[in-house]
C-alpha cells in the first residue's frame, strides 16, 4: 500500500496520478490479496455444521467478490478507454460493491459477530472512492476532455 502511496505522490502532476492512480494502484492490490489471502475452504459447505449460515456466508461474500473484480474490470477499461461512459459505470460498480458491503455488515452483526470491524473496514475504500469519483474535479478533466457527448445530458463539465 505504501509503494502505491509514493508512486501516486510521485505522479501527483500526471493525469493518471494522485489518489486516481492510487484509486488503480488500490483496486489491483485488493484483488491479488483477495485471490492469495483468501480462505477459500469456506466456501466449501461441509466444513460448516450449520448450512443456514453458510448460505448467509455465500450469498454475503460471494457477490462483493463478484463486485471487486468488476470494479477492476471496470477500471482497466476506463484506463483503457478514457471513456466517460466508464466512469459512469465504474460509479455504478461502487454503489454496488457499497450496498453489498452494507448487506454484509449487517449479516455480520447477527450471525458472525467476529467479522465485523474487517467488513466495516473493507467498506471505506468503495464508500471513499464513490464518493471521489463524484466530486474529483481531475476525474471530469481527464476522462471527459474529448468524450463529453457520452456523458449524462443532466450532467455538465465546468472548465
């Protein structure tokens, strides 16, 4: 997290640079410590004894994966593309991975009491990161400098 951190302030005057390369730098680190951490026996029914939190357990964990990896989709695609329309959905992505996350703590809270501050945790970065991608001002200038007919006719630019 900390070489992200330098190389972002590194690449503060980029256009990929700051805490939208960190934003990148997160999302690529997330998903290799999800794919090399995690516990992936839990996911095998028969190590629970009772089937009606391994449900919860799937149905709360299953789909934040899912979300994560989209959101990295998402953004290799934006990288990629520089399209609006990316970033549009890259919003979408993490008011999903947001709701899920929020799902999941509540799930936490009734069943699995242990978990709970790792989920609330894990829920700053998409809650953060939703919230920038609204608001920055080098997001809109950076995917949106040649692609203004793809954004939301609601939504406008300042210079």
């Amino acid at each position: 997290m900390l070489v992200g951190a330098v190389i972002a302030g590194v690449r503060r005057k980029q256009p990929i640079g700051g805490w939208l390369y960190f934003f990148f730098w997160q999302v690529a680190l997330s998903c290799a410590i999800t794919l090399i951490y995690s516990n992936w026996a839990e996911f095998a029914p028969r190590l629970w004894e009772g089937q009606f939190k391994y449900l919860l357990h799937f149905l709360v964990s299953v789909p934040r994966l899912t979300a994560l990896f989209a959101v990295a989709i998402i953004g290799a695609m934006l990288l990629r593309s520089h399209a609006w329309q990316w970033v549009i959905i890259l919003r979408y992505a993490l008011t999903i991975l947001c709701i899920l996350g929020v799902l999941s703590v509540a799930v936490d809270v009734a069943y699995f009491p242990n978990r709970v501050g790792l989920e609330v945790a894990t829920l700053i970065f998409p809650a953060a990161y939703l919230i920038y991608f609204f608001v920055s001002v080098r997001v809109r200038t950076v995917f949106r400098a040649d692609a203004t007919s793809l954004a939301d006719p609601g939504e406008r630019c300042s210079p």
